[in-house]
C-alpha cells in the first residue's frame, strides 16, 4: 500500500469534498481518499493506492471535479 498526499485547491464544502473523493476513488487501484478541507485554501489530499499513482491522473480526476491540483 502507498499513501500520497495531494494539494488541491478551491474546495470549501462537504459537496466540493464529496466530488474530489468519487473523481479520485475512481481511478484503478484507489483504497481511500481522505480531506482535510480548508475553506477556501489549499486543503490536503490523502490517497492510499496499491501503487503510486500518476500525478497526471489525479490531475485529471480533480479538474474532472472542478477543482484544481497544486504542485
């Protein structure tokens, strides 16, 4: 198991949390996605995933959602 911490930004709710969780949960191999919303800022995504994932695939799966992936 290997666990990434993303930053994405422009979240400020549960439904903005909601969405990045599905977008994210979707990709293959995706255990759990865990968000420590911050309002309004940049809030921390955590992914465990079978395998370290692509950073361009997690970038897809959060614009998907509408939001936008921090590097």
């Amino acid at each position: 198991m290997t666990t990434q911490v993303f930053k994405v930004a422009g979240m400020t709710c549960g439904h903005c949390v909601a969405s990045v969780t599905e977008e994210i949960t979707a990709i293959d191999g995706v255990a759990e996605v865990r968000i420590e919303l911050v309002p309004g800022e940049v809030s921390d995504v955590t992914v465990d995933s079978e395998a370290p994932l692509d950073v361009e695939l997690v970038r897809a799966a959060v614009d998907e959602a509408g939001y936008d992936l921090v590097v």
